[in-house]
C-alpha cells in the first residue's frame, strides 16, 4: 500500500470526500485577513491625508504622493507575484509579503518628513501587493470546485469591504488618536498574519530553479509601462493632462515601455507574466468585466465623501458613518450570493449585480445639494447589492474555470484589472467633474442676471444680511457665486452619476459573451 503520510498539497487538495480540512480553511482565513489589510491601507490613508501633510508640513501636490507612491508600487507588484508565487510558493511568498507590510508601516508612522513618508509608502505598496492575488490563487486551486461557492464571497467580501469601509476606519482612527496610528494598527496584526502563515499554510512547494531565468528584461519594461499609466491617470485630470510636462512625459515612456513590454512577454522563454492565459474566453470577458467592475468599485468609493466634503462639509467622520450603509449591505448579502451561485447560472448574476448597480447610480442624478444620508441610503444599499452580484460570480467564472496550473499566473492579471479599473474609473470621473463644473457655471452665469427676478431677489436677501457688516453689495454678490459655484458642482456630481449608468446598462450585455461555466458540483460533488 502507498503512504499516506507521503501525499502532496496538490493530492490532498481534493479529497473524495470533498470536505475542506480545519487546518487549510483556517490557514485560508489567515491570508483573507493579510489581503483584507492591504488592500484597507489604500483607503484608510486617504481619509486622513489632510492631517497627514499638517503633521509632516507638506504641501499639498507633497502629499498626494503619499497614495500615489503606494498605488504605482502595487500596480507593478501585483502581476509579478505570480511569477514568484510559482518560484517561492505560496507559504513563503505570502509570509515575506505580510512581513515586508508589516515593518513597511511601522517605519511609515515612524516618518518625521515627506521624503520619508513617500519612500516607505512605495516599499509598503510593493510588498503588501504579494497578498491580494496569492489569496485569489489560493481559493481556486487549493479548495474543490464544490467549494466554490463559500470561499468566492470570502474574497469576494473582502475585495469590496475593504475599499468601502476604508474612509470609515481611517476617520475612526485619527479623530481617536492620530494619524500615525492608520500605520502602527497593521503591526500586531501583520505579526500574528506572518507566523500563521508560517506555521500553517503548506498549499504548494517552492520551484526556487524558476529564480535562474527569472526575466529582468520584462520587470523594467512592465514597471515602466505600469508605473507610468498609474501616474498618468492620477495626476492627469487635475493638469489636464498633456498641459503638463511629467505627465507628457510620463505618456510617452509609458507607450514605449508598453510596446516592449508586450513584445517581451511573447518572445522571452520564461515571461514575467504570461498573457496567453486571454486564449480562455471566459477569463479575457471575466478581466474586462472586473476592470469595468474597478472602475465603479473605486470611483463611488472615491465620488460619494467627495460630495458629502464639498457640498455637505462633512468631516472624514461623518463621510465614514454614512458611507457604512454599503459595507453591511455587502456583509449581509455575500451569503445570499454564495447559496445562489451553487443553484443559479452565474452570467444571471452578475448581469443582475450591473443593473442594480446602475439602478442605484441612476437614483443619484437627480441629486440636489440637500441629499443627506436617507437620500443616499438607497443607492448605497443598491451599489452593495449590485457589486456583490457583479464580482464574486465573475471571480468564479475568471479564475475557477482555467486549469490549476494556470491560476496563480492568472491570479495577479485579474486583479491588476481591477486596479487599473479603477486608476481609470477615478480619471474619467475627475475630469466629468472638471469639465460639467465649467459648463453649468458657465450657463448658471447666463442665466443668473439682474433680469432673473429670483436672482435678484436672493441678491437682495443677502445684502440686507449683510447689512452693517461691510460692504454688503460686494459680499452679497461673493455670496451669490459661492452659490451658484455649488449649484454647478452638485450638477455635475449628477452627470458623473449619470455617466456610470449607462456605462453599467451597456456593460451588462457584454455577460452575453461569457461561456456557461460547469456545475460546481460535478460529478463527485454530487456523489455522496
């Protein structure tokens, strides 16, 4: 008889009786925790960047580096933890990954100066990356596609959760104490994620020989090319894009980097990322799913606290307690979506999840500058049906449907999808906003006129309000554009609103496409 004892990772990764082992799923739960600090750091930082550049007397172009360091190291980090996910194995790719965080942001809290902040930012984007794709890797090939359905919203939760409840969490923690604590609160954690990791996770072994023909080559062409985009999309709305220098720049090492980027990724023997994955025609519709999935994803994410600041003038505090609505929807709903994916085609799915969420960014163009959190709370419970809906069934579909050996490579591009998704979202957003604020002014203007008897009446208001107080004609009139200045930003909120809607409305009849994926209970899994 054969030993038992002897029986590899791989073997004893579907078991006939397709139960999942205590151990694994516990080890599982450790690395959910380790992708649910990663990719939480990305928003948790944003709420507080305000005190974070008062506290190392930035500037304000000083500080947006503190997200954009982070993001362009991550965007280059992620395909290339499928390589060395291979080369190391998941243990120890993931241990040096949630240790590399950890330290990363104890030396981030530690920062005295922006120079610093910058530089550990990137090093903390660049190694925390390693986790999000190696747990996605981990969920297809280590569990029985029986299983799918109960470890799909997992990650599935966590992807959504964590950027949602970001905004929340950093509020929270920097009114509690300070904003060098957003990075000290990843410490213990971080250390109990790396030794579980350790001592536990024993899904795969190492293949150190893929180290030898490792492709330099195509690391620089693809930190090249990534890097750039990243940096071109955030910073290009805000400098109109090709106006400014570093973004032009940017642009054209980006294209060039892109081009040999591509070209080294078909001729070199061992590519750093393997791109013939997209011949799978349920996994190239499920990545340009998930890119559109990002870009609302982020982009609500990102447009939601900017109206609540701007027009509400809600604090990061306020901006989190209303935007938790989405959180518990999603929290709630990942079950549902688990029992349903076991008994429902999931190409129904996910074009439901599209249409609900384009139904709740349909109720946000009518908004008005009085739209508090009853008159969100809809759409927000709306975009967290709809996003659960839309993402954990194509995860599925993507990554559950190509051969074991494929997925951690696969792994790493599905999620750079979703990051570039949304980098793009929040430019095409940034520059509605832009363009729509400078056309409604424009035509408020036109309209705003000393023959418009409610002009002039709410002229006359204010200056009888400020009556004594100075010169009441010139406040009035200040007062009056300030006014009208809100009326043109609160229609333009709208109009991005509107703009997702239809996005969503089209992008769900591209499920069409999609093959029907397998029963995930096959044969076996029926068998009892």
């Amino acid at each position: 008889m054969a030993d038992t004892s002897t029986a590899s990772p791989a073997m004893m990764a579907a078991p006939a009786s397709e139960r999942i082992a205590p151990k694994r799923l516990f080890a599982f739960i450790i690395m959910v925790f380790g992708m649910f600090m990663s990719i939480l750091d990305i928003q948790i930082v944003s709420a507080s960047l305000s005190e974070i550049q008062a506290g190392l007397s930035a500037s304000s172009s000083e500080v947006s580096w503190v997200q954009t360091a982070y993001l362009i190291a991550e965007v280059i980090a992620i395909p290339l933890s499928g390589f060395l996910s291979r080369a190391f194995g998941t243990r120890l790719l993931f241990a040096i990954s949630a240790a590399g965080f950890t330290a990363s942001s104890l030396l981030c809290g530690f920062a005295s100066t922006i120079e610093e902040m910058i530089l550990w930012r990137a090093l903390q984007g660049f190694l925390g990356a390693g986790m999000i794709p190696t747990v996605f890797a981990s969920a297809y090939t280590v569990f029985p596609r029986s299983k799918f359905h109960i470890v799909g919203p997992i990650i599935g939760l966590v992807a959504t959760l964590a950027p949602t409840i970001g905004p929340t969490v950093g509020g929270y923690i920097t009114d509690a104490m300070s904003w060098h604590w957003l990075f000290y609160i990843n410490v213990l954690p971080g250390i109990g994620i790396t030794v579980g990791v350790l001592a536990l996770v024993d899904f795969d072994e190492p293949h150190l020989e893929l180290l030898d023909r490792f492709d330099w080559w195509g690391l620089l062409f693809m930190a090249g090319f990534l890097g750039t985009l990243e940096y071109v999309l955030e910073e290009g709305p805000q400098y109109e894009w090709m106006q400014e220098t570093s973004v032009a720049i940017c642009a054209w090492i980006c294209a060039v980097s892109g081009v040999a980027f591509f070209w080294r990724v078909f001729t070199a023997a061992e590519p750093i990322v393997n791109l013939r994955t997209f011949s799978d025609r349920n996994f190239a519709v499920g990545c340009t799913l998930q890119f559109c999935i990002g870009i609302g994803l982020y982009g609500l994410t990102y447009i939601y606290p900017r109206y609540l600041a701007e027009v509400r003038g809600y604090s990061a505090l306020m901006i989190g307690d209303t935007m938790f609505v989405s959180g518990i929807t999603m929290f709630l709903v990942a079950p549902l979506v688990g029992r349903l994916m076991a008994k429902v085609d999931m190409r129904y799915m996910i074009a439901f999840g599209l249409v609900v969420f384009a139904l709740g960014s349909y109720q946000m163009t009518w908004m008005t500058r009085d739209y508090d959190f009853y008159e969100l709370l809809v759409p927000q419970i709306l975009r967290g049906i709809g996003m659960m809906f839309a993402m954990v069934p194509t995860n599925n579909v993507a990554l559950g449907t190509l051969a074991p050996e494929k997925v951690k490579n696969a792994s790493g591009v599905f999620n750079l999808m979703r990051n570039l998704g949304g980098a793009l979202g929040l430019a095409v957003i940034n520059t509605v906003l832009n363009d729509r604020t400078d056309l409604h002014i424009t035509r408020l203007q036109e309209r705003v006129t000393w023959g418009n008897a409610t002009a002039t009446e709410t002229l006359t208001m204010f200056m009888q309000k400020f009556q004594g107080l100075g010169d009441a004609t010139l406040m009035a009139m200040k007062q009056l554009s300030q006014l009208v200045h809100r009326q043109a930003v609160v229609m333009s909120f709208g109009d991005a609103f509107f703009v997702l809607t239809l996005f969503y409305l089209a992008l769900s009849v591209l499920v069409a496409l999609l093959k029907k994926p397998p029963s995930p209970f096959g044969a076996s899994g029926d068998a009892h």
